[in-house]
C-alpha cells in the first residue's frame, strides 16, 4: 500500500513538473516603444551561440502586429584589442510572431535592436545584457 502512495506521489510530481518545463519558456523579455509592445520568448536563456528567439509583437490597439518587416540586429561596443561588432540576424515571418537566429557569438556586451516595419510605420525595440 505504502509503494503503490509513492508511486502515485512520484507520478504526481513529475507530471507537474513536465507541464511546468512546458509552459513556461527558459528565457522571456517583454519590451515597449511608442505604444508596441515585443514579447520575446525562447527555450533557452541567452548563451554564446545560436539563439532561437520567437518575438510577438503588438500594436498600439493591443492586436498582434502580423506581416510586419522585422529585422534583428546585435551589436556589441569595442573591447580592449577588438573592434565593435555588428550582426543583422535572419528573421522568419512564423504568421503569428517573427522567428530570429541569434547568434552570440561570445560573451560580453550585446544591445540588441529589433526593427519592425509595416505601411511605411517603423517601431524600433532596443535592450541590452551582459552574456
Ligand atoms: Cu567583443
């Protein structure tokens, strides 16, 4: 009887916690520009290499911002003994949100520069972190 309440417990447990991994993602940054809002989320939290960054965005009306030319660039200053560097990174129109490689390529500084463009309007979204 004592095993058979273990295993319920353990099956409990661990359903919980594959719904909890599921759920929420790793990494989620929410940003605002001039009434835009950008939500970027990813499965991982930002680390050197390639980074897989699903960005929604949303317009002053609060509806998603759909077929919107987005461009995502990452910039990061001059360090001691190396010249800034500056990336524009490939974007995918996924319909619903925009899909970004984000290929960091060492660690340090990033300003990261999130361009969207649709009917002539442009909003610009800029963050930075220290990777
Ligand atoms: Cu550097």
């Amino acid at each position: 009887m004592k095993r058979i309440f273990q295993f319920l417990v353990l099956i409990l447990v661990s359903s919980f916690l594959v719904a909890c991994s599921q759920g929420k993602p790793a990494y989620k940054k929410e940003l605002q520009s001039g009434g835009y809002k950008a939500i970027i989320t990813s499965d991982q939290p930002p680390h050197v290499g390639i980074n897989k960054w699903k960005i929604k965005i949303y317009g002053p009306d609060g509806k998603l911002l759909t077929g919107a030319k987005v461009s995502v660039n990452g910039y990061m200053p001059p360090m001691p003994g190396m010249p800034e560097m500056s990336f524009d990174y490939p974007v995918k129109d996924k319909g619903s949100y925009y899909e970004a490689d984000v290929n960091l390529s060492m660690a340090g500084t990033w300003q990261i520069t999130i361009k969207a463009e649709k009917n002539g309007q442009v909003v610009t979204f800029k963050f930075g972190f220290n990777l």
